[in-house]
C-alpha cells in the first residue's frame, strides 16, 4: 500500500521537514507506555511527567536530539523475581516529543516513581521593531 504524503503538491517546496515531523509524531502517540502528562507552569514554562514505576534512575535516559526530547527506559537484566501477579510494568520504552523551536529542557528528576522534565521557551518579543528602509546611492 502507498504511503499518502501530505505535502504531495509540487507547488509545496521545503516542506519535507515538517512532513517527517508529522510522521514522527504519529508514530510517538501510537504506543500509550509510560503514561505522561504534560503542564503549563507558566507562559514560558512547562513540565512533562512520565509515570516510570520500578525504574532507577540509573535505568533512565533524557536526551534531546534537534529539536525532539527522547526519554527512554531500559530495566536491568539481573533480576530474577518470581511474580504471582505483575501489575507494573517494567518493559523497556522510548518515548519521543517535539520541542518547537526555542523550547530548552532545563533539568530532569525523578520523585516518587515520576520522571520530570522543565521545559522552557524564551518570552516571545511582541512589541513591534521597526525597520529602517535604506536608501541607495545615487551613482
């Protein structure tokens, strides 16, 4: 089956980028694990919060790659627990979100079996600038 591309038109050129942007973030919301919740602290300052139960922090990984933030998971080999019932899951994960441009992740922690990501963005600059028009020399 052939992949339908949004940005199909020839008239669209040097959109490929925002393509794979959408693409990826497809593919992100497609796997609900580890749940997460993402709130605006303020104009400029968000946090994401990832419920990563039985994970060390030794066992977690923040990176951010361009303009995605990567958090991924990856539990030790050596446990060898017998459960009756496992409720938590433990498997490894890679979780991905874009950041607009402008957006830095300022620190990461992990409280209480939560991951925590602040993520903030400069305040936009919305008085207006003017520009001076420069007029040439006459030869």
């Amino acid at each position: 089956m052939a992949r339908s591309r949004i940005f199909a038109s020839p008239t669209l050129v040097g959109f490929e980028a925002i393509e794979r942007m959408l693409e990826d973030v497809q593919k992100a919301s497609s796997d609900g694990y580890p749940p997460y919740n993402i709130e605006r602290l303020s104009e400029t300052e968000f946090s994401i919060s990832l419920a990563v139960a039985g994970f060390g922090f030794d066992e977690l990984e923040v990176q951010v790659e361009g303009h995605r933030l990567v958090v991924s998971g990856n539990r030790s080999e050596g446990d060898e627990r017998v459960f009756i019932h496992q409720g938590i899951a433990g498997r490894q994960f890679s979780r991905s979100f874009l950041l607009a441009a402008g957006f830095k992740v300022v620190r990461s922690w992990l409280e209480r079996g939560i991951l925590h990501i602040a993520v903030a963005c400069p305040a936009p600059d919305i008085k207006p600038r003017r520009i001076n028009i420069e007029v040439e020399p006459k030869s």
